[in-house]
C-alpha cells in the first residue's frame, strides 16, 4: 500500500510540475500582447506575436505527447 501511495504522489506530482511550465509559457502572452509593444514588430514580414503563437501551439503539442506517453 504504501508504494501505492508513493507512486500516485509521484504522478500528482510530476502533473503539477508540468501544469506550472504550461501556466508560465502561456500565461505572458496575452499580457505581452495587451500591454506591451514587444510583439509589435516583424520578422521576415511576419509578425513576432504570430511566431510566438506558432511556438506555443509546437509547445502545446509536445506537452501534450509527453501527458499521453506518460500515461501509457
């Protein structure tokens, strides 16, 4: 029982570790985007704010692969 225990505090654990990264990568770009001129500029005439939201959407993905390996 007790390496029951361990094991799903291990999981509780590692998903919250992983809900922070999630929560910091994603919670600045709206707050960049509102109030700041950071992502005002242009690369290669594409916008900064559209790569940093392609990023974000690769990020997303990977997490998401991670949860999903990690569960199997």
């Amino acid at each position: 029982m007790a390496s029951g225990r361990s094991d799903i505090a291990e999981r509780k654990r590692s998903a919250l570790l992983r809900a922070a990264l999630v929560l910091a990568v994603f919670a600045p770009y709206p707050i960049l985007a509102l109030t700041t001129p950071v992502l005002d500029g242009t690369v290669a005439g594409v916008s900064v704010g559209y790569l940093v939201g392609f990023v974000e959407l690769m990020f997303a993905w990977a997490v998401a692969l991670v949860y999903v390996r990690s569960r199997a």
